[in-house]
C-alpha cells in the first residue's frame, strides 16, 4: 500500500519568541491575581442553622454591594466545645461588585 504524500507548511513567526510570550501570559497572570477576593470569617453553626461545606458556594450580604454576592467556600476548619460548634472558612471569588441582584437568606 503506497504511503499519501503528506505537505507541511511552517507558519511564519507572530513576532514574539518563546520568553516574551511566556513573559506576556505571566503579566496577564499576575493582574488577575490583584482582583480575587478572600474573606475570612468564624460563624456559629448554631445560630447559622446549617453547615458551611467547603468547595460549595455561599451568599454573603450586609457587606456592601462591591463584596456582596456568591463566594467559593475554599476551606473551613470546625471547632468542638460543651455546648458550642463553630465554624472558621475562607471564601473567595473574582473581582469587586456584587454578583447576583439579591443574595438569598
């Protein structure tokens, strides 16, 4: 059986080489990171009537509309003593201004 005459054809240049365009995508890295937000917090799980899971999402209001919105539950540590269950997490998302119109109770 007789191979098919394959053609290749080398794309010229885009005008970066390979250490500026990694130093490109690097810069584009870096300034995203200046716009996630993290917050750090400690609730009663008593009170708050439910558990706060990690790698869920959570509303979070009353902080003003540029952090109110939807977060990411990153982690959260529980806390046992007599009579008391709390919770420490961390949550984070992308950038300022609330990210839903109304963030539920």
């Amino acid at each position: 059986m007789k191979q098919p005459v394959v053609r290749k054809r080398l794309l010229p240049p885009q005008g970066l080489n390979q250490s500026q365009a990694k130093a490109g995508v690097q810069s584009i890295t870096d300034r995203s990171l200046g716009q996630v937000l993290t917050v750090e917090g400690v609730l009663d799980a008593q009170k708050y009537g439910s558990l706060l899971r990690a790698r869920g999402l959570v509303g979070l209001r009353g902080a003003g509309k540029s952090f109110d919105g939807l977060y990411y539950v990153k982690s959260v540590t529980h806390t046992l003593e007599m009579g008391k269950y709390k919770q420490s997490f961390v949550l984070t998302r992308e950038g300022l201004g609330t990210t839903v119109p109304v963030v539920k109770v």
